[in-house]
C-alpha cells in the first residue's frame, strides 16, 4: 500500500470516528486563539497543549515564525475573532542549523541557477538562539499593526522540549 492509500486509509477511520458535534463546530475557533509552532514532525500540538477539535487556530510553519504567521494570524484575528496569539518554538529546531547563506547555497546546488536566483531576496527566518527567537516574535507580535490590541496584551511564548514533551515559558 503507498504513503497516499495508508492517507486516505486513516482518514476514513478518522471520519468515522467523529461524533456529530464534531462535524458541526462553527467555523471560529470556540476559545479564540491561535498557536504559531514549528512545522516539525515531533510536534503534535494538539495533543501536547490540550488543545481540542475546533477550540483554536493552529499555526505551522518552519521554525513557528511570527512574520511567516502573521498573514494568517490577521485573518484569525479580523475575520474569525481570535483574541490570544501563544507561539511555541521548540528544542532540537532544524532553523537552528543553517543561515540564509546556507540554504541559499544548497537551492543554487540542488535547483539551479533560476532557483538559486529566485531566492537571491529571501529571508528563510534562521535564528541561532532559540529563546532570543521566542522573545524576538512576541515583541514582533505587540509591535504589528496588523494584531489586535487584545491579543498584544496576551501574546505569549514558550519552548516546547522535545526530549520531554514539556514546554516552559519563556516570555
């Protein structure tokens, strides 16, 4: 069976299992906040903050960067009502390896050179200090004129530790 059945497999047990209050949560996420992480496959977010079917926006991308968010954010915020923003960053980060330069230097390598020039502007958002980088996307939060004054109130960060599971505060 190919990756693509075992998908459509484990959907439909998935769909089946749901109970009828599932398949009919409103649209808005029911305690009105989002969650920017990490995109990493050893976070399951949902599970590892107790987040429930329909209770919050979750936010993915590499490194759980705020500017990458923050498209998304504004939508949860103008258009969905979310008033609470809680990124969570996490140990063992792959954004912690490389720089602009290296990834750039591996596109140009694997892509070629229109690849390699496309991504000439690019900010990949690596950071060599995790905690700095928790701290540097909550205050990048508060500033944006694109969040709403509830949520700079409250916008938190944590890691999240991926040899524990646990997360700790850290602004």
């Amino acid at each position: 069976m190919s990756l693509v059945d075992n998908l459509v497999s484990a959907n439909e047990s998935y769909s089946s299992s749901l109970s009828d209050s599932e398949k009919s949560l409103p649209l808005p996420p029911g305690k009105k906040y989002a969650v920017v992480t990490c995109m990493d496959a050893r976070l399951h977010p949902a599970k590892a903050l107790g987040i429930n079917l329909g209770d919050a926006h979750i936010i993915r991308n590499a490194g759980g960067s705020a500017q990458d968010a923050l498209r998304s954010l504004t939508i949860s915020q103008q258009l969905l009502g979310t008033e609470v923003v809680v990124v969570v960053k996490h140990t063992d980060c792959g954004m912690l390896t490389f720089t602009n330069a290296d990834i750039k230097a591996v596109i140009a390598r694997n892509l070629g050179e229109d690849a390699a020039h496309e991504s000439e502007g690019a900010d990949y958002l690596p950071f060599p200090e995790l905690e700095d980088a928790v701290r540097e996307d909550v205050q990048f939060l508060k500033s944006s004129p694109l969040v709403c004054d509830k949520a700079k109130q409250s916008v938190s960060g944590f890691v999240y530790e991926v040899e524990t599971g646990r997360v700790r505060r850290v602004v």
